[in-house]
C-alpha cells in the first residue's frame, strides 16, 4: 500500500515532546504514525524506556558563573557543541519526504553527531553528502551473510562514517500491534529503501538479517 509522506516545511515553536508528537499526528499517515510512536508487546519496553531516562538527572554545578557556559566536548576525538548525539532511527522518509537528509542537516547545524541506520529511507552517501563535514555514524544491523556486512560496511567507510554502532540485540522483530493494528493497516516501511540495497537484500534472501 501507499503512504502518505508529508512534504510540508515551516518553523516549529516546540513547547515540549507531547505538543510535538500531536503536531506531527496531523502531519502524516496514521501507520506510520502508528510505527514510529507506537512500541511493541503492549507498549511495555516503551514504558520502562521513558521511566529509565525520567530517573537520569543532570546536577548542576553551582557557583561556577554562567555568563560564559560551554557545552562542548568531543567524542573519539570529534569536537561536538553540545554532548547530546542523535541516535540511530529507522524510515526516517515515513515522516518527511526528505527522511535522513533534513535530519542530518539539523544534526550538523547543532554541532554534533548524525546516526544513520542500516533501514534508513535514505542512502548513507546521500545522507553525507548532504553535510559533507559534518560527522556521521552509521548503525549495523549485523547479518548471517558476512559479505552483505562488508557491503555495508563499505558503503558507510566510502561515505566518511567515522564509527560504526553495531546492534546485536535484534535477532526478532517485537510484537507492534499499534502499527499493525487493521485501522492502521501498516506493513512494511523497507519499500522506500534504495533499490541496490533491495537488489542486494533479494538476491541473498535465505540469508539475510537475522530477524527478517
């Protein structure tokens, strides 16, 4: 089936996550919503996620003046402006039709890090091209093939990925009934991947991701 993928772009006044999360709920198909807020068995690893970080605290550092703070640090030697970096996120284009490339855009202009994933929407040359000097992880997604690894692996070392984030905890897809729920109808987001990678995926299709 088709999406709908929005194509709309103006400024956003974000208030908070919750008031963002209903704007974007008006913007795009309700699948996709649906997949990309939704989590899977009942939404249970969803709600122990955001408990987790709702019990992280930053302590401040008192009577240190603050008329000249500095966020800055580096990671691996990279100097970034803020110590916050963007994770990997899969079918970025379910959201915009530009997908990873805005994404990597805002990322760079921040100052820090863009995480692209193995089931990006978009390819990862495309993503660099987009901030040529800006840096770039990409997350693998590891595979039975060893050669579709490499081919990865290639793809991302060719297009400047300075570290690759390996996810290994993956080996079956989680339950989403919010995304595969029938007034949704979402199925597949892989179809707006790139057809080499489709071509690639096919032709080794008895091996390839683990949880495929």
């Amino acid at each position: 089936m088709d999406y709908i993928t929005s194509k709309e772009e103006q400024p956003l006044e974000i208030v908070n996550l919750s008031s963002l999360e209903t704007k974007v709920k008006e913007g795009i198909d309700k699948g996709a919503f649906g997949y990309i807020r939704g989590g899977s068995e009942e939404e249970w690893p969803l709600r122990e996620n955001t408990q987790a970080f709702f019990k992280k605290k930053i302590v401040p550092r008192v009577l240190q003046g603050i008329d000249h703070a500095d966020l800055s640090t580096e990671l691996f030697g990279i100097p970034l402006a803020t110590p916050i970096i963007q994770a990997p996120s899969a079918a970025q284009g379910l959201a915009h039709v530009k997908g990873e490339v805005d994404t990597a855009i805002g990322v760079a202009k921040a100052g820090s890090i863009f995480s692209i994933s193995t089931y990006a929407n978009t390819k990862i040359e495309d993503a660099a091209a987009a901030v040529p000097d800006a840096p770039q992880f990409f997350q693998l997604y590891m595979s039975k093939d060893d050669e579709f690894n490499q081919f990865l692996l290639n793809k991302a070392v060719q297009s400047g990925a300075k570290a690759i984030i390996l996810t290994v905890d993956s080996t079956l897809g989680g339950y989403r009934e919010v995304a595969k729920d029938k007034e949704n109808g979402f199925r597949k987001f892989m179809r707006q991947r790139s057809k080499e990678l489709f071509q690639k995926i096919f032709k080794r299709l008895k091996q390839c991701l683990v949880y495929l």
